[in-house]
C-alpha cells in the first residue's frame, strides 16, 4: 500500500507530473484579483478570505483528472484492480496523493498570498485552519468524480460539471469561516460543519469511488 | 493450483461474444487461444482474469492467483526500469526483482526511464512485471507483440520455466512461440449467435 504512495508521490515529482499545477494556478488567479477589482484595499481585505478559498478549490478542481486517468491509460489501473490491494484502500491512497500534493501546498501557500489580498492578520489562522480542514474533502470528492469519468476520453469537462455541486458545501462552510475569521467574529461553527464534511467524506466516499471503478473498468 | 471455467459466455460493452467456453489449466501446463480477430480473446482473458464478471457460467480456482497481462504494460515512463519493477514486487508483496531482470536481459537497462526503452524492451519489461509477482496463474493478452525473435525465445524459456515450477499460463497469441508443450484452444466454434438481450441495458444498446 505505501508502495502506491510513494509512487505516486515519486511521478507527481518528476517531469510532467503536475506538482505546481495547481499551486502556479492558485498564485496566478490571486495575483490577478488584485489587479481586477482595482487599487482598493478595503475591498480586497473584505474579499480576501472568499477569494483565496475559490482559487483553492479551482486549482484542486485542475488536477483531478490525473488521478485516474494516467493509470488508466498505460493499463495499470487494470494491474492494480486485480492485485492484491483492496480497491477502497487503492482509491482512498490516490486521494491522499492527490492532497500532498495538490492541497497541502495550498494549505502552505495561502497565509503568504493572503498579504497580497490585504487579508486581516486575525484572518490568517482561520483561513488556514479552514483550508486544512476542508482540502481533503475537495480531494476525495474529486477522487470519486474521477473514478466516475475514467475511461472517457478527454472527461475533463464532465469531472468538472460531476464534481462542482458536490464542492458547494465545502466552500460555504471552509469560506465562512474564513471571513467570520477575517471580521473577528466567532467562526467555530462553520470550521465544525466543515470538519463534519469532511470526516463523512472520508469515511464514506472511498467505498463508493470503488464500487464506481469496478463499474467503469468492466 | 488449477484455473477452471464452465460453460462461460462473456460479453464485450453488453452483447455476448463468446460462449459455452469451457477449459481446465492444471499446474504446469499453457494453453493457448487461437482465433480472428474480433472474436473476443481479450474479452475471455479479462473474465478469467476477474476484471469483468461472466454472463453466464462459472470459473473456479482462486483469484489470487492470476496474474494478468494485457496489451498496455502498466509502465510509468518516467520511472526507471528497476523502480517500476520494484514497485510492482512491493504491491505484490515481494522485493527481489534481480531474477525478473536477469530472465529478460533487463539489468543494462535497469537505470533507464522507461520512457526511454523502446517498444519491445517495454514490452520485455511487461512481462517481467509477470516474474516479479509470483503469482502461479499467468493471463497473458499476446505477450509477443512488438518482440524480436530473440526475445519472444527469451519470453519462451521464461514460461518453460513458470511451468517447470508449477506454475501455468493461458495467453493469447498468433504467432509460434515453440512451445510445443502448450494445448492450442481455437475460439472459432464457441462464437455467439446474435441473440437478444433481455435486460435493462437493451434499451441503450
């Protein structure tokens, strides 16, 4: 099982394995925003939090259809079907390569690029905090939308359109902690519905993206 | 560890291609499936691999020990040789790949990305994946494509040896491997007539 990790680890590392993709998409959409709604930093600071978790959930959004559709296309996703693996434990493994990393250099990423958004120092453990809690859901989901959409080619579109609903909830929950962090208010409720989200996601979707894969590679 | 399957028809998207395929593969022994193309070799070898379900029929002997084999290698281009191979032990649960090398010429290339190898030493890399996982049931979907005939005697004397050992292997194939010892299966008679599906997918066919 850890074999799968690390391999997985080992190809987004190397050359064309989509490491920085979505981390150079993150940076470039909130570079941009700035630039967009004009010099005003009252704004942006008002802004800040709900921008930096839609660029978030954008640049996971980028790299799901990786998650599958590599392996599917060199043959060894049918390899790993019929070896010695349990296909929940398989998917939710491709999840939690996809969150090293896609999420977690987000996660890393977001207090530096909140200066550029002029967010509130207060904010910035809130945001964090949110952004921790709620990039793996973004990653299992998508994991499961991928599972979905393997073995049609160019899915990319379908994934997205699969996908983005089930994405709502997280980035209510993860943006309105964030905010409610930014304007000083009390954010623990959101941060729990998310963790909530989370934590059922976790336990629940894996099996579901199995059974989908079993389907889809028939 | 014995591979049987009884009177099984197999479907390729839904519609029936084969059907009342019955064979036996004892330890020690190969067959190989002979037919044109089309009539769904593949498909059979994807069943018996326990990648899809039959539609009718049954198929005995344990999963776990077939090892499956088809036209995509599972080769990851940007690792190298020996890290590709390593990673398919430690999924099986191994760690000596020296044997899969040496049995198909592989060690000089050991240190080479495998995007960089060429058709066949891919192909050649492919089937060592099959040594390193020990598993005694090989499937193989024409393991002789892009090879020399150098190396399908290579690939040859690495099954007379899984046989030796006890193991077998069912593969589909249109050239003469010289392996005389192996049972020839011609598909040809067991191909489906044109038969009416009575279930819920018939409406999207």
């Amino acid at each position: 099982m850890i074999a799968l990790l690390v391999r997985d680890l080992r190809l987004a590392m190397r050359a064309g394995g989509g490491f920085g993709l979505g981390l150079s998409f993150f940076l470039i959409v909130v570079v941009l925003v700035p630039f967009a709604v004009g010099p005003r930093p009252d704004l942006h600071a008002s802004i800040a939090a709900g921008i930096l978790w839609l660029g978030a959930l954008l640049a996971c959004l980028l790299s799901l259809d990786r998650i599958f559709a590599l392996d599917w296309e060199d043959g060894s996703l049918d390899l790993l079907v019929t070896a010695p693996l349990p296909l929940e434990g398989v998917v939710s493994l491709k999840a939690l390569a996809h969150w090293l990393t896609t999420g977690l250099p987000l996660v890393l990423a977001a207090p530096v690029l909140a200066v550029l958004l002029n967010l509130p120092t207060a904010g910035v453990v809130p945001l964090i905090g949110s952004l921790a809690l709620g990039t793996p859901a973004l990653s299992v989901i998508g994991t499961f939308g991928a599972a979905l959409t393997v073995g049609i080619k160019r899915g990319g579109l379908l994934l997205s359109l699969l996908v983005l609903p089930l994405y709502v909830p997280v980035l209510i929950f993860g943006a309105e902690a964030a905010r409610r962090g930014a304007e000083g208010q009390d954010y623990m409720t959101p941060l729990m519905m998310l963790a909530g989200i989370t934590c059922g996601t976790i336990a629940l979707l894996p099996f579901a993206s199995a059974a989908v894969l079993r389907v889809t590679l028939r | 560890m014995s591979l049987q399957a009884y009177d099984i028809t197999v479907a390729r998207g839904g519609i029936a291609v084969l059907e009342g395929v019955s064979l036996t593969l004892k330890p020690g022994k190969a067959i190989v499936l002979r037919g044109p193309n089309g009539i769904g070799k593949t498909t059979l070898l994807r069943t018996i691999a326990g990648l899809q379900s039959p539609l009718r029929g049954r198929i005995e002997g344990a999963a776990e020990s077939r090892v499956y084999a088809g036209h995509a290698d599972g080769i990851k281009p940007t690792l190298t040789v020996g890290e590709n191979l390593a990673f398919w032990a430690a999924v099986f649960g191994r760690s000596n790949i020296s044997a899969a090398l040496t049995a198909f010429h592989l060690e000089p290339l050991a240190a080479r990305p495998a995007g960089a190898l060429s058709a066949g030493q891919k192909r050649r890399l492919g089937l060592a994946r099959l040594l390193v996982t020990g598993r005694p049931v090989w499937v193989l979907d024409e393991p002789t494509v892009s090879l020399d005939l150098q190396a399908v005697d290579m690939f040859a004397a690495a099954v007379r040896v899984h046989l030796a050992q006890g193991g077998s292997a069912l593969m589909a194939s249109h050239i003469d491997m010289g392996l005389d010892e192996a049972d020839v299966l011609d598909l040809a008679p067991y191909r489906a007539r044109a038969t009416a599906l009575h279930d819920f997918d018939e409406a999207f066919l």
